[in-house]
C-alpha cells in the first residue's frame, strides 16, 4: 500500500531543510560549486526524495530499505555541515541551526524505521 509521502513529518522538515540547505550553499566561494556545496544539495535532497520513493513501495520492508538510505544521507549532511562550518563557509549559529534539524530528522527517520519493522 502505497503512502502519501507529503503527510510525513521527517519529509516535510527533510523538504524544509533541503530548501535551507540550497539558499545556505548558494553564498559558498564558486571554487566549491562542484566540490561541496554540490555533495551538500545532493546528500541533503536525497533525504526527502529516499523517503518519497518508499512510500511508493508495497511492504514495508520495502519503505524501510529507503528509510535506512535516507537516514545515511541524514549522517552525510550533518558531517558536510561541520565541514562546511569548519572551513569558514558557514557560520556557528547557521551550522547549530541546521545540525540540529539533521538531527532531528534523522531520531524521526529511525522512529519511523522502527515502527515499519515492528
């Protein structure tokens, strides 16, 4: 049975966060255009767009596989914005601000995978 992915919570903040995410990296130095900014959008619109895809899956077995992937691609973002921070392109109080959605969503991302392989 397939699920409305819209009406997920972690989509709609994984959506918001990739938005964040997308205006953030568009201030990053122009030599990162193909370097980090371009692995931040796409590890971070992976998370959104993993989610959609396992909600058109079946089982949920099979909503969860894209559960898992889009709770690595949670980890990934959360270390390209320390990255990010650490390389001076990002400023403390964005990078706590964004961390902590990462971070939230992904305790949200693993709540749902639970409860999908209970």
């Amino acid at each position: 049975m397939a699920r409305d992915f819209r009406k997920i919570a972690a989509w709609r903040r994984a959506h918001e966060l990739t938005l964040a995410v997308y205006r953030t990296t568009g201030g990053f130095p122009d030599h990162e255009r193909y370097g980090l900014v371009s692995q931040m959008r796409g590890a971070c619109a992976s998370i959104p767009t993993n989610i959609a895809e396992g909600c058109g899956r079946q089982t949920n077995n099979e909503v969860a596989r894209f559960i898992d992937i889009a709770t690595g691609s949670a980890s990934e973002v959360e270390y390209q914005l320390l990255l990010a921070k650490g390389l001076g392109y990002l400023p403390e109080d964005e990078h706590k601000n964004l961390s902590a959605e990462v971070i939230e969503i992904r305790r949200m991302l693993l709540a749902f995978n639970k409860k999908l392989r209970s």
